[in-house]
C-alpha cells in the first residue's frame, strides 16, 4: 500500500488547472490564477496530510501549450526502427537540449507525471476537439499513467462534451468524470476521488481515509457555523439599552453595536469557510468587501425576504412614543429603516399600564425588533449555506442561497431563543457578560440546533 499518492494534474494551458485544485483543497490562494494562457509557469506543489504519516500531494504543473510541434519532435528523436516504448521516448525527449529550451514547459510537465502515481487530466469541455489535443494526450498516455479525464466548465451551456468523450475514448482513456471546478456538483469530490481509486488500487485505502476526513471536516465546519450564527442572536436578543424617549442617539448606538455584531459573526463565517472577507457581491443582498450592502435595518430589504414591520415596532414605552419614533423623522438615511430595530414586536393592550408606570422615571427600555432579529438570522443562515457550497475557484462575487420556505420569515422568535430577552447578562453588547453562564451556553446549543 501506498503512504504518499502523488497526482499530477495536467492539461493544456488554460483549462481550470489551478482552480480545480482551489477547489479540491479548499484554498483561494493556491498558485495564480488568470485568464491568461500559461500562467502557472512552474509546478507547484500543495499536500493534504492523513492520520498515520499518510498523504495525498497534488503537483499543479504549467500548460501545454505547443503539443503539435512536440509531438512531431519527440518522434523525430525516435531512431527509424526502433522499438521504444513510450516512457522510453519521453525519457529521450527529457535528455534532449530542447527539453530545456523550445519545450521547457512541456518538460516539467512530463518530468512530473513520470515521478507521479496518476494524473489527472483537465478538459475545458466549451473548446473545440481540435488536433493539438489528439497530440496532448498522445504524449500524456506515453507516460503509461493511470489518467482520469475531468471535464471542467460543464455548468456553460456552450459545451462539446460528446466530442470530448470520443476523442477520449480514441487515445484510449476511459476514466472520465464531470467536475466544473466553479460549481462543483455536490457529490463531485467523492465522484473524483472515488475514480481515482479504481484506477490506482494501491492507493484506495488513503482516498478512503480522504474522503472520511472530508466528510468529518464538512460536519464540524457546519456545527460551528450554526454556533456562530446562534451566538449571535443570542447576544443581540439579550441586548438592550435604557434611553429618554426623545434620545434619537441612543437609537442609532443600539443599531450601531447590532451593526457591528453582525459584521463579527460574517467575517467569523467567511474565515471559518477559508474565504477573503474582501470579495464582493451584487446581490439584492450583498457582501461588498465582507459587509452587506443592504443594512440590516432597511425596510426594502426586510421586504426582499417576505418580512414586514408592524405599525408599532418599539416596546419599552407609551403607545404615542413608539408610534412618533415610527414616523417621528428620525433620519439615519434614506435606506435605513427609521428606529425599526429597537424594541420588540408591540404588546397587547393589557401591558400598556405598566410601561406607562415604567415611563414615570423618563427612561425606556430598548431593544432589538424580533422582526429584525429574524432578518438578522436569515442573512446570516444564507451566507452560510452560500458557503457551503461554494468553490474556492469561484473568483465571483457571493451570491446568496435562496432559502426554502423558512420558520425564521414569520418574523416570530422561536422558544429556544426568545427566553435570552429575559437575561440581559447573556448579551456582550450589554455590560457585565457572563460568556460562559450555563444557561447561556445551553440556550445557544439549542439554537443551534433548530438552525441545524
């Protein structure tokens, strides 16, 4: 058995080399990348370690870019009659001077597919089967490698995927997956690796070992998103603030800190997926360089999901303050929604005594909209379901998942977390947090959960 799989991963230039190991090894900053033939001008090499000193290296190698005029030079070096094989005419060609000039891409790609186990063959299935290709794999299947044939780019409708297969098929390649490197299907990674282990026997128990690893990586990364994403909540539930009813300040300050709160938990979750906070979105609800565009407290957005503010959206005082601090004028932009983050839903009538008592000593009790907090939920579930998914190759902006019908769009806090209102203490937008309090702690595994 094998302790170290080496795979080259090979291809003409230009064809999604680079990205598709971004994508494999979940790493945007691997080699470069560009649209721009032969960008990858040396191989670079990244390793993916395994329990018991076991390991899988993948070598990204530069693109062939001259197969027509190598094809016919290494078969020229070819003494008339001989009875070369193939490994024999590579090796010939590597001991040549133009290994090192005219072909001195082509050489290191050569050179590590003969020191690798397998290679993996990378195909832009929207070009057109031309015959420099035939040559490629010519060359390639000299090497007497297992070779697996990815299909990349097949998300584009401008394909030629038939023609591909035929010629694979033609070279005598049949080890043939799709995999579009920036909308890899679901099951993708298992499909490749899966392949790669009927081809290279020896190496089933480490691509086995890889593909468990994987799945206990994805579970893990997932539980700590839903913790994230519940922490959270938790903290801008339990978040409150005493303020005079005309204290338009202290409104602002508690949209300010629920701002902010937010941004700590969307740069936690794009840290924990191993993605640049700088990258950008154009969706209705975008991240530009790590932030949503549209502010959490805008009413438009809020509209975007289904979410609607009821009339009276500020507790914690008279039925007159929470009604002027709704069109009271109070002017945080024309995209902000106007004081609609601070209190909770309106109470029924039988409550309004007591906040008239409460409001005798000229402060109210202010706190976050459950509307809003639902909201907050949603954008923070949809980014990480985004994420989830995608490609480490995909230099586009995030686009946010749709969502199927969710709990959290009636605007309704569930029981597991709508019992943080009552402990102020749980909050750390509030002094005098208690991060590690026992019921705090529980109540965000409960969230959690649900959110799982």
């Amino acid at each position: 058995m094998l302790s170290t799989l080496k795979l080259a991963v090979v291809g003409h230039a230009n064809v999604g080399k680079t990205s598709l190991l971004r994508t494999l090894v979940r790493n945007n900053h691997f080699g470069q990348v560009s649209d721009r033939p032969g960008t990858t001008r040396h191989v670079e090499s990244i390793t993916l370690p395994l329990e018991d000193n076991k390991s899988i290296v993948f070598y990204d190698t530069p693109g062939l870019e001259d197969s027509l005029a190598l094809y016919d030079y290494i078969n020229q070096l070819v003494p008339a009659n001989s009875k070369l094989d193939g490994i024999d005419k590579l090796t010939f060609f590597l001991q040549s001077p133009e290994s090192e000039n005219v072909f001195n891409q082509e050489a290191k790609v050569i050179r590590q597919l003969l020191n690798s186990d397998a290679a993996i063959y990378v195909i832009d299935v929207r070009e057109p089967v031309l015959s420099k290709y035939h040559d490629e794999l010519a060359i390639l299947a000299n090497s007497d490698k297992p070779i697996l044939a990815v299909l990349n780019f097949i998300a584009d409708s401008n394909q030629n995927e038939k023609e591909w297969k035929r010629l694979l098929s033609r070279v005598g390649i049949h080890a043939i997956i799709k995999f579009d490197a920036i909308f890899p299907p679901l099951d993708g990674e298992e499909r490749l690796y899966r392949s790669l282990a009927l081809l290279v026997e020896p190496a089933k128990e480490i691509l086995d070992n890889w593909l468990d690893k994987i799945s206990q990586i994805r579970d893990s990364r997932n539980q700590t998103a839903n913790r994230i994403i519940a922490e959270t909540l938790v903290d801008v539930t339990a978040f409150y603030k005493m303020a005079k009813l005309d204290d338009r300040q202290a409104i602002t300050d508690l949209q300010n800190k629920v701002r902010k709160r937010e941004q700590i938990a969307i740069d936690e979750l794009l840290k924990l997926y191993q993605f640049d906070s700088t990258q950008e979105s154009e969706e209705s609800l975008p991240l530009i360089k790590g932030r949503y565009n549209a502010d959490l407290f805008n009413v438009d957005a809020l509209k975007t999901v289904g979410m609607h503010l009821t009339k009276g959206f500020v507790s914690g005082a008279t039925i007159g303050a929470s009604i002027d601090l709704a069109t009271g004028g109070i002017s945080l932009g024309s995209a902000a929604l106007i004081g609609a983050a601070v209190g909770s839903l309106m109470q029924t009538a039988k409550h309004y005594g007591s906040r008239m008592r409460y409001q005798l000593s000229g402060y109210s009790k202010l706190s976050v909209d459950d509307v809003i907090i639902c909201f907050l939920s949603l954008r923070l579930i949809r980014l990480k379901e985004s994420l989830n998914h995608r490609s480490h190759a995909d230099m586009s902006p995030v686009r946010l998942s749709k969502l199927d019908k969710n709990e959290w769009e009636k605007g309704v806090l569930p029981r597991t977390l709508k019992v943080a209102r009552r402990y102020p203490h749980w909050s750390t937008l509030n002094k005098g947090t208690k991060r590690n309090d026992k019921k705090r702690q529980s109540t965000i595994r409960n969230v959690a959960q649900q959110l799982h």
